[in-house]
C-alpha cells in the first residue's frame, strides 16, 4: 500500500538524481569546450612575442645649437626734448610715421629769439666799430711815439683801450653766435632716422627748454638694423669658453658667431644675425650673462620690445648619434631606451641624451651604431620580452621626424 508520505519521498529522489545528471552534463560541456593552453617541455605557460619596431641610430655630422628667449631692441632710442622754452606753434609729423634724420618735427614760436638775434647783432656792430676806432688810435699813437709826440703813458692807455674794445667786440661775437642756436632751436628736428612715436605736446602749449627738465615732445627709434638681447646661464658661458680654449668654437666676444630667430608666429628660425657683443661680467643677482646679436630689419618686421628665440652655434661640427626623441623614456633621472638584443628580447639600456638636431634626439652616450633601438610598441615590452621585429629604415625616421 503507497502512502502519501512514500510518494513525497519518492519524488524528492527523483529530483536530486536528475539534478545531479544535469550537473554533470554540465561539468562535461564545460571540459569538452575549454580552450587547450600552450605549454612549454616543463607545462608552463609561454609568454607571447610582442610586435615592435626597431630602427638603428642616424650617424651625421652635426653642428649643436643652444636655444635662448628674449626681445629685440633698439640700437639708437631718443627721447625729445625742446632747448628752447616758448609757445609750441606746429607739429610737423605725422604720429608713427618713419623719419629720417633732421627732419622738423615741431616748431617753437620764434619771434622772441629773432628780436635776441637782432639786438646781439645791433650790439656786434657797436662793438666792432667801437674796435675799429681804438685800434686806429693805437695806430697812431704808435706813429707819434716814434716822433716823440705822444708821451709813453698814453700811447699804453691806447694799447689797452685797443684790447678791451677787441674783447668786448668778441663778447659781442658771442651773444650773436647764441642768438642764433636759440633761433635754430625754435626748429626741432630729428636727431637719428626710426620711428617715431605720437607727439606728446599739443600746439599752442608752453613748452619749458634747457639741457635739465626740458619738456619731453616725443620719442624716436632706430629700426634697421636692430638688436636682440637675451642672457645666458653661467654654465652656458663656461661651455663656451673651453670650447673657445680648444678651439672648437671660437668666443663671440671675438667672432661674429650666426645666430638664427624665430617670432611667435613662426614655425622656423628663418632670420639670420651676427652675435655683436657679451657683457663683461655676470649678473650677481641672477648667475647669468647678457648676449647681443645684430639683426638686419630693412622690412621693418622686428620692432623694439618683441619677444623671439634665437638659436646660437654651441660646437663645432662633430659626428653624432640621433633617434627619434620618442624613443627615450624617463625613470625619475635617468633617461633610457628600449631596444632589442642579439636573441630578440628587450633590454632596457641609460643614455645620456643630447639636444634636438634636425628633428632627432642626439644620444651623447649609451648607443653604439649598430644597437637596434625600439622606435614602436615600446609602451607593450618589458625587460626580456619576446619580440617580433619589423625593421625601419633611419633614414626614414628623420624624414619623419623633420615633416
């Protein structure tokens, strides 16, 4: 007889035994499907080869140049200023035009000045005649002694009444000769050829002249041919002079070394100088030295003020090894690169990189011609990684790199 509890029970039986099938039907799909892993002869798994490319260090001769900022500046900056003090009657320029030496550039009233040069003129007669007629006596007192007709004393009282009326006709002379200035300095006119600014002085002011405190009228600047001031670190300097002593690179206080500039706008130091001048001693408040190159402006592009970078010869020209800059990697303060050795595995290797030439990184140390360096996939390697190597030319690398 088959009780209900007996058929609960047989029923729950069941169950288990084909959940227990269906685990298994499970577990066996899962091992029949699963993926067979690559073993090596002691069952580990091998590591896969990653794909990279290599290219061997450029070799070239090179010449290195050491890139510097600063602002052009004028050779020749006036400030001017009246030497005449009156009413101010014309301003003569136009404000920003370019002027050339001596041209007016504002005129002072000069009516006073004439009526100074006509009274200094009056007074230069009177004191030439004065002149004329003392030395007429002399003369003759002179001829009268000789007959001794004129006693001694007073022939030397003509003598002396001779020499002041030659003096006072020279001071006469004087008071002329400044008259005049005064009426020419009425006439203000451009000291050097440039640029100039706007007038800073209206007409009809009163303009206060003299060698001290004469009212400031305008500014003018020189532009062709123009400065380029930028400083150097003490250890540039001393670079540059052992290169000198060996004779590498000669010093720029003694030779006009070629420089090149770039504006903010441009992509090239497309604008060749000459270095002019090096001050003769270092800042104490920065540790620099101050440079001056000479640049030629007849299109007036370069104005005083504006800001470039100038690129200055630092060796002389040496044989150099060069990969591309996207090569080197940094550790905190090392500088290294990956390449690949003699079975194919990567190797981290330190260098002592040098500047940028031609669009490549100069390697100063650390390199030797033949070394395969990793110029892609570097970021996928790591030491005594497989790889699979494609080669690149390097004279392609420095196409690439100078595109």
């Amino acid at each position: 007889m088959v009780t209900e509890k007996s058929t609960k029970s047989n029923i729950r039986l069941y169950a288990l035994a084909a959940a227990a099938a269906s685990t298994g039907a499970i577990g066996l799909g899962a091992v029949h499907f699963a993926q067979p892993r690559a073993s090596t002869t002691n069952g580990a798994a091998a590591p896969h080869a990653v794909n990279v490319t290599v290219s061997v260090p450029t070799s070239k001769k090179i010449t290195e140049w050491d890139e510097y900022t600063g602002r052009f500046q004028a050779i020749d900056s006036v400030e001017v200023r009246a030497r005449v003090s009156g009413y101010l009657t014309e301003v003569a320029f136009t404000d920003g035009d370019i002027v050339e030496q001596g041209d007016l550039l504002f005129r002072i009233d000069p009516r006073p000045f004439q009526a100074e040069l006509d009274a200094a003129e009056a007074n230069l007669a009177s004191a030439d005649a004065a002149y004329q007629n003392a030395k007429a006596e002399q003369e003759r007192g002179g001829r009268l002694v000789e007959r001794q007709a004129l006693s001694k004393e007073e022939a030397d009282r003509r003598v002396r009444a001779l020499l002041q009326a030659q003096a006072q006709r020279a001071a006469a002379k004087a008071h002329v000769d400044e008259a005049k200035l005064n009426v020419e300095f009425t006439e203000v006119r451009a000291p050097i050829a440039g640029r100039i600014s706007d007038n800073f002085v209206s007409d009809g002011n009163l303009i206060v002249g003299g060698a001290q405190g004469g009212t400031l009228l305008t500014r003018i600047v020189s532009l062709d041919p123009i400065y380029f001031e930028f400083t150097a670190s003490e250890a540039a300097y001393l670079k540059y002079v052992r290169l000198d002593q060996q004779r590498q690179r000669a010093s720029s206080r003694n030779a006009a070394n070629p420089v090149f500039v770039k504006l903010i706008d441009e992509s090239s130091f497309a604008h060749e100088g000459r270095m002019s001048f090096v001050d003769n001693q270092l800042d104490p408040s920065t540790g620099t030295m101050r440079g001056r190159a000479t640049f030629d402006n007849a299109d007036g592009v370069f104005i005083p003020g504006m800001f470039g970078h100038l690129q200055l010869v630092a060796s002389g020209e040496y044989e150099a090894l060069m990969i591309p800059d996207s090569a080197v990697q940094t550790d905190q303060h090392e500088k290294f690169v990956w390449i690949a050795s003699d079975n194919d595995t990567a190797e981290r290797r330190r260098i002592e990189p040098g500047p940028i030439a031609e669009g490549l990184r100069v390697v100063r140390s650390g390199l030797a011609a033949d070394t395969r360096v990793i110029v892609g996939g570097s970021q996928f390697v790591a030491a005594g990684t497989p790889l699979s190597i494609s080669q690149e030319e390097p004279e392609q690398t420095v196409q690439a790199n100078i595109q």
